[in-house]
C-alpha cells in the first residue's frame, strides 16, 4: 500500500535529520583532514551493497545519467561537504548550505519549467534566515575555502535533486537501485582523487571504524534511499525544503550530546526554519499531481505516463 502524502514527507524527512548528524561523527570519531577518503568510505561501500541487494545495473542512456547524477549528488558533494566540515565550524557549513531550497526554486524554473513562486523564494529566505540564527553563535572566522567549499556542495546537491527528478527512473527500476547507481558511480570518481591527494588510507582505530559504519549505512545508504524515493513522488521544492532539518538536527545533536548551549535566539531561529519547512511542504493544489511526474518514450515514440510510485524493485 502507497504511503500517506504526510507519512511519505515524514519519512523523507529522516535523511536530512540523519546528515546532521555528520559533522558530529565527523569531528568527533573520524581522522582529521582526510574529506576524500571520508567520502569514499561513505559512498562507495554504501553503494556497493546496495548493487548486491538489487542486483539491477543501468541499462543505455541510463549508464551515462547514473554517472552525472553520481558526480552531483555523490562524487563532488561528498568531497566538498566533508572539506567545508573539516575547514568551517559546522555552523557556518549550515549557513551557506541552508541556500539550497532556493537553488533549487532556480533550476526548477529553467530544467523543469516550474515558474518560481513568491511563496517558494520568501520560504528559501525564511529558511535561510532560521538556520543563520540557530548557528550565528557558532559561525566563527571566515574561511574562504571552506566557504566556497560549502557553497559548491550546495550547488552540485540542488543540480542532482533537479535532475534526479527531471529524470525519474526506468521503467521497473526502484529507487533503491538507482540510489546504489549513484553512490557507487560517485564513490569509483572519489576513490582515485583521494588516493593521488591524500596518499594510502589512514589507520582506523575502533571509533573511526564505528564512525564508518555509520556514516556508509544509516547515514548514506538508508537516507539516500529515502531522499530518492522522496523525490520520485514529491516535487523538488518540497524535498529540498526539508533540507532545514539537517542544520537544525545538528544543533540539537550539538546541545544534547556535545554539551552546546542553544540560546533564545537560537531557538526562535529554529523555530523559524522548522516553519519555512512546514510551509514548503504546502504544494497548491493546481499544480500536478508530483507523485506521477515523469513521462518515458514509449517503443512507439509516444510519451507515456510513468508512475514512480508503482514499479518493484528487480531481485
């Protein structure tokens, strides 16, 4: 049975809360200053045990789709994201990927025709807004690589989200096997770079294995799937708007675990950004229906409506 719209939003929404636990993890458990190999070990054996699972590979054009979308949300992002963490506290790393909605309000406008909303663009600042107060305090110097950093994994994330749903997926394809697709096209382009940057792989001691783990299987594996499946039946703008949760969750990680104060600004930007959240979730009821977005050509060269909802996984 088809999940519930808010069941369907809830469970989306446990990726973002998921990634924000990954500066936690990051600089508490893992090797200082090895992002690439960190992105590596995230994706790669994440990846590659999901193509175990499915046993689904790409099949014609879908080789060289797999691979961009790969590079976008897997093979570049991880590297920035995991050098904008080593480099910026992870406040500031929030600030500047809390612009992600409105990326991605812009690339749906030119790559899937969706003409941008007033509404959209003063949630993204609403957003934006609540994450900078939540992590104002924790912002810190001014580092321009890992501010560049940060924005360039920004970017290369909302491309991915746009096009994962300008795409869909093939017909009889899940979102479990276009998930390993990815992360293990993203993993194979990260593995070489870090080899030649960063030199053999560092010693693990029992944390950073620990570390890992989690990171390739709860944090990568589970909720990549789940932002997938997400994008095949919401609208970009209601995924991306869930974003907020990430930065949000890494503060709380912040104050429960790490012993970090949240001060009344604090929490009333948080407040704010849970809203813009709330509110990016409100889709008007004339646009359409995004849980059938999509359309294939058909052996007949007509176009045929392609429902991601339906289609099982191949095993």
């Amino acid at each position: 049975m088809a999940a519930t719209r808010p069941a369907l939003i809830a469970l989306t929404a446990l990726a973002p809360v998921s990634w924000g636990t990954t500066y936690a993890v990051t600089t508490e458990f893992l090797p200082p200053d090895r992002p690439l190999f960190t992105g590596l070990m995230r994706a790669l054996p994440a990846g590659l045990l999901l193509l175990a699972l499915v046993r689904v590979l790409p099949r014609g054009a879908w080789w060289g789709k797999a691979a961009v979308l790969g590079v976008l949300n897997i093979g570049a992002f991880f590297p920035l994201l995991f050098l904008s963490a080593y480099r910026l506290p992870g406040g500031m790393a929030a600030v500047v990927g809390s612009v992600g909605p409105l990326f991605v309000v812009g690339l749906s406008a030119l790559l899937l025709g969706q003409r941008p909303t007033a509404r959209a663009v003063l949630t993204g600042l609403v957003a934006a807004s609540g994450v900078s107060l939540v992590v104002l305090k924790a912002a810190g110097a001014l580092d321009a690589l890992g501010a560049l950093a940060a924005l360039a994994s920004t970017a290369s994330m909302s491309a991915g989200t746009v096009l994962t749903k300008r795409w869909g997926r093939p017909d009889g394809v899940g979102p479990l096997a276009l998930t390993g697709w990815q992360l293990t096209a993203g993993g194979l382009l990260i593995a070489p770079v870090a080899l030649l940057v960063e030199g053999a792989p560092p010693a693990l001691d029992g944390p950073a294995v620990g570390g890992y783990l989690y990171l390739a299987l709860a944090n990568t594996a589970v909720a990549y799937w789940l932002w997938f499946r997400g994008i095949g039946r919401l609208s970009a703008t209601q995924v991306t708007f869930l974003g907020p949760l990430s930065p949000l969750t890494a503060a709380v990680v912040g104050w429960a675990a790490l012993g970090q104060e949240l001060t009344p600004v604090q929490t009333a930007g948080m407040a704010l950004a849970f809203g813009a959240t709330v509110a990016g979730q409100l889709t008007p009821r004339r646009q359409a229906d995004p849980a059938v977005p999509f359309s294939s050509p058909s052996k007949n060269g007509r176009k045929d409506s392609m429902d991601l909802t339906g289609p099982a996984l191949r095993r």
